[in-house]
C-alpha cells in the first residue's frame, strides 16, 4: 500500500542576523560620536564660534566700554584707504613666501641627513626637535641676546670673517629677515619629524631599481624621493602658510612691529586696533579678511594637490 507523505513545510528562522549587525553599526557610531564630541565641542567654542561672533562684531562699532552700535560694512570699507592694513599685509605675505620655503628645505636636508643610517638617531631628532617644542616667547628672548650688535653671538660670529654686523633688530633692511632667520630655526624641527617618516616609509626596491637603471644621486632623489614624499610635502606646506600667516609672537616680542611698521604682521594689527585702539568692530573685519585670505590660499593648494601629490596606492 502506498503511503501518501504530506509536503513538508520549512518554518524560516527569525531574521536575526541582520537586526544584530544594524545593532552594532548603531553601537559603533554612537561610540565614535562619543569620542568625536570633546573635539566636536571644542571646535564650536573656540573655532566656529569666535568666527561666527567676529562676523558679527564687524558688523558693529564697538570699543568694549559703551553698548555696540549698527555700522554695516562700514569697518569693511575703511580697510581700503589704510596703508597700515596694507603694510601690514605685505609684510606677512613677505614673511610667509619666505620663511616657509626656507624652513622647508632645512628640515628636509636634515630628515635625508638623519635617514642616511646615523648613529644615534633617536638622540639627535629628539635634540633638533627641541627648538620646535620650545615656547616661542622663551626663543624669542634668546635671540634676542643672540642679535645684541656689539656682544651679540651673531655679530660676534660675522666678525670674525671681517663683517661687520648690521644692528639687526632696529634696521629697516634686516629685522624681517632677523625674524625669519629666528623662525625657521624655531619650525624646521617640526617638518624635520615628518619628512624623516615619509622617507623610511618609501620602498627601498624603488631605489634599487632606480640604480639598476644606472640613476644618478640626483635622479633617484627627483623620480623617487620627491614623489614619494610628496604627500608629507603637501601636508607641512599647507600647515606652514596657515602657521606663517598667523605670526605674532616673534614679531611682538623682539620688535614690537618696528622700526617704523616694517616688522607688523597682520595678527599684530589685529591685536593693536582691538585691544589698543579698542576699536573692536574693525578689528574683526581685518581678522575676516585675513581668514579669508588663508581659506583662498588653502583652496587653492588643495586644487593643485592633484597634479602636483602622489599617492601610492
């Protein structure tokens, strides 16, 4: 007799699998906001919020002491008659287009000098590093002494080669460069750190190759070292000009913006008109103008970033 078996009915389990692991991504993004939000609230408080309250108060005529007044563009319409703005300005272009560059190609002659295999490396990155982790104001003060015209180290050095050295921190012609000079020891530690990462990062078989290929010293620097650190390049040319731009200490301290207005940054000036002058309103319009300036100069980096940085996928 034939027995007539019923079809069997699988029942699916539940869906469970795709409910834990959207379970988990939620868990995992609320950790990472968890982490992010220190930083998150910093960035409100002490970056996008004083930008948003300079907007604001450039908008006003303001002196600290008496109720704000509506003045429109008014403080953006005196920034074109002020020779002082513009001095200013010059002077931190100077400042930046030529500092930067330098500081760049002291620490990256030190970091291929350092990654040349020296005894001791740990020992001497950390001692050049020193000056970069230094305080500016205390770096400030010691070349100072360093710039004194008669007993100063450096006039000191100059004459034992027969010159005679100029009175650096009040002449016209040499206090910029004396505060380059002061800054680009002051920074290349820094950069230094980077391009010697970037270079124990490059495959050596690059090099290799490029000898089999019967390269020159020369060559396997420009066709595989530049390329290769490239990206770390990129990065401490952007933070350099952003940094540059910014330049206050230095100039505060060991010229007060002289002789004349031929050491006065545009931080300086910022500093003077709000909380010399008082004059609160055009001070935050100088300070938009110089944010805007460095968001155009970043921009435009970033746009060449493409044809000028390698990256080695």
């Amino acid at each position: 007799m034939a027995v007539d078996t019923l079809p069997t009915t699988s029942i699916a389990p539940p869906q469970t699998k795709p409910v834990k692991a959207k379970r988990e991504r939620n868990r995992e993004t609320l950790t990472a906001w968890l982490f992010l939000l220190p930083s998150f609230i910093g960035f409100v408080i002490f970056t996008a919020g004083p930008v948003v309250a300079a907007g604001v108060i450039s908008l006003l005529d303001w002196n600290l002491f008496s109720p704000p007044t509506w003045a429109g563009l008014r403080n953006f319409a005196r920034l074109g008659p002020d020779p002082t703005f513009w001095s200013a300005l010059g002077n931190t272009v100077y400042f930046t287009f030529v500092s930067v560059p330098l500081t760049i190609v002291v620490s990256l002659a030190l970091a291929l000098l350092l990654n040349q295999g020296v005894r001791r490396i740990a020992v001497f990155r950390s001692l050049l590093l020193l000056p970069y982790a230094t305080i500016t104001v205390a770096v400030a003060f010691v070349w100072i002494w360093l710039y004194i015209p008669h007993d100063g180290l450096v006039n000191a050095v100059l004459g034992l080669v027969g010159i005679n050295g100029p009175d650096w921190l009040i002449s016209d012609t040499w206090a910029m460069p004396a505060l380059i000079a002061m800054t680009v020891w002051k920074s290349f530690g820094f950069g230094m750190v980077v391009f010697l990462a970037g270079l124990q990062a490059i495959p050596q078989q690059l090099y290799e190759a490029a000898k089999v290929d019967g390269s020159s010293a020369w060559q396997r620097f420009r066709n595989v070292t530049v390329p290769m650190l490239s990206p770390a390049l990129f990065f401490v040319v952007v933070t350099s000009i952003i940094g540059s731009f910014q330049v206050f200490d230095q100039a505060f301290v060991m010229t007060h913006g002289g002789p004349g207005s031929r050491t006065t940054t545009l931080v300086m000036y910022i500093y003077r008109t709000g909380f010399e002058s008082y004059d609160q309103g055009y001070a935050a319009a100088q300070s938009l103008v110089l944010f805007a300036f460095i968001v155009v100069i970043t921009a435009a980096q970033f746009l060449m970033q493409r044809r000028l940085v390698h990256y080695d996928n």
